[in-house]
C-alpha cells in the first residue's frame, strides 16, 4: 500500500482539503506557494494513464472542482494542474495557485510551515470545497 493510499484511508495524517468516496485532496507537506495540494484516486494506481477513460474523466472533474476551491481560498491569476513524480507509486495531480509561473518551479525552496498554518489553509479550501 502506498503512503498515498495511507493517507485516504486515514492511516497517516493529512491535511484534507477535500474528498468524495473515490477521490482525496490534501496539502502537500513540501509546498512550491500556499494552497499547494495533491489530489489523488483512492484507487491504487502508479500511472495516470493506466486509469480508465472514465476514471481519468472523474479524476480531473474533481480536480477541477478542487482548483475552483483553492482559487476562491486564495485568489491568484490561475491554478496551475501538474502531473509528475517518480518517488510515490500513486497517481496524483499538483494543484497550484499561480500569480506567476515560476510559482510552479519545482527546483525553488520549499516553503516552511507550521501546523497552525497548514491546518488553517487546509481549512479554507474544505470551506471553499464544500459549499
């Protein structure tokens, strides 16, 4: 099982910005900007692409509506969608709100947060999310 199934499953601790019964979003531990969120299948799966055509589907409606949540939790100029990395075996996409982009430079420091202000900003964009 894979941290990320961990995690949707509640066996490891998150920040949870949203979720639904095939589908979790929570903050990245390492984030580029604030509202830096992973949204991931519950469904284990490594590569994206081995996703059904309907799950794909599914996958990226609840991202959108995740994004439309971030953008309103922290107003930016768009919210950038990435897919990459090698180092979990779990599908998941990068949401990330942008004012520019290189706010989307992987290489750049991460920010340093407490759990104050994770818990806060994952807070925001649930409110955002469930309304």
């Amino acid at each position: 099982m894979s941290i990320f199934s961990k995690i949707a499953a509640g066996e490891i601790p998150s920040y949870k910005c949203a979720e639904s019964d095939k589908f979790y979003a929570f903050l990245d531990i390492n984030p580029l900007v604030k509202g830096h969120t992973l949204v991931i299948p519950r469904k284990e799966v490594d590569y994206i692409f081995d996703l059904s055509d309907e799950e794909i589907a599914e996958f990226q409606v609840f991202a959108k509506k995740v994004a439309v949540a971030l953008k309103a939790a922290f107003p930016c100029k768009k919210v950038a969608q990435v897919v990459l990395g090698l180092e979990v075996p779990h599908a998941h996409i990068h949401l990330i709100p942008m004012q520019s982009e290189a706010d989307v430079d992987f290489r750049k420091e991460k920010l340093q947060l407490t759990e104050e202000e994770f818990k806060a900003i994952a807070d925001k964009i649930y409110k955002e999310f469930s309304k």
